[in-house]
C-alpha cells in the first residue's frame, strides 16, 4: 500500500507493508498561486527581459519555437514584445522541471492569443501561443524562454474572467 501525505509542501509517499513503514521518496509539492503572485512574477519578468537578460530557445530540442519563426513573420523584437505584454490573465499552469538535477525549478505556463502574418502569404493569422518559462534567479538572474510556439493543447486560464 503507498500513503501519500502533503508536509509543509512536500508530498511524501511511505510505502506500508508487512508492519514496516519505508519512506521512498519525498518531492516538492508545485505551489498554489494567486493572481497577485503571477503579477509579481511578470513583474520579475519584465524586468529581466527589458535588461536583455533572455533568450527564447531555438535549438534541435524546440523544433516547435523554430517552425514559428520559420512559417511567420516575426522578429526576435516582436517575440520580447509578446513576452512583455503578457498578463495574470494569460498565466495557465505551473510545471515542475523533469530534467535530472533541475527537479527543483518551477516552470510557468502562459498562453497568448497573436496575430501574426503567414510567411509567404498574404493575410494575418490569430494564433493561440503556448510560452513556457524558467526564471533563474541570483547569482544569475535569466529569463530562459523554453517553450515558444503554436498551442497545441487547450489550455486553461485560472485568472481569465
């Protein structure tokens, strides 16, 4: 049997069997946030991004950030642009980082409705965005924008009234 029980926002699970309790792993809980705690967090953000301390990810991993600057008109001012307007509203989900040594960072989710120009066509496009951070905070304070391309799931807005 496996109890799971949440202690000052770690969720431990104890493995119950044959009269012994065996605690087998402990992992952060993700926090519960507010729409005041997102706001904060742009703000940091925001920060970071008009100091120039951010990049967006454009590497073989994030085939989906290169098809959109690919297939759509848009600038590396227009991506910083989109980031600085985004809102509490926009804010989705919280995600814990699974790449190993990295468990313990936080990952934030936002969506952003754009309208962007088709490469090669005519006629804008609106386009749900899917954008994905992680704030790395002192000694290095940056911005690493993992995720920033077409939303492919529907996402949910807590914040959106």
């Amino acid at each position: 049997m496996i109890m799971i029980e949440k202690i000052n926002n770690f969720i431990i699970w104890v493995m119950i069997g044959k009269g012994e309790n065996k605690l087998s792993n402990i992992q952060p809980a993700l926090p519960i946030v507010t729409k005041e705690d997102i706001e904060k967090y742009l703000e940091q953000v925001r920060k970071l991004i008009s100091k120039g301390k951010f990049r967006i990810d454009r590497n073989r991993k994030r085939p989906k950030n290169i098809a959109l600057f690919d297939n759509y008109v848009i600038t590396e001012e227009d991506a910083k642009n989109i980031l600085l307007g985004l809102k509490a509203e926009d804010f989705s989900h919280l995600l814990k980082n699974e790449h190993p040594g990295y468990e313990h960072e936080i990952l934030y989710v936002f969506g952003k409705e754009v309208d962007l120009l088709k490469r090669y066509d005519e006629e804008n496009e609106i386009l749900n965005l899917y954008i994905k951070f992680n704030k790395i905070d002192a000694p290095f304070d940056f911005l690493i924008v993992i995720s920033f391309h077409i939303e492919d799931n529907n996402l949910s807005y807590p914040f959106k009234p």
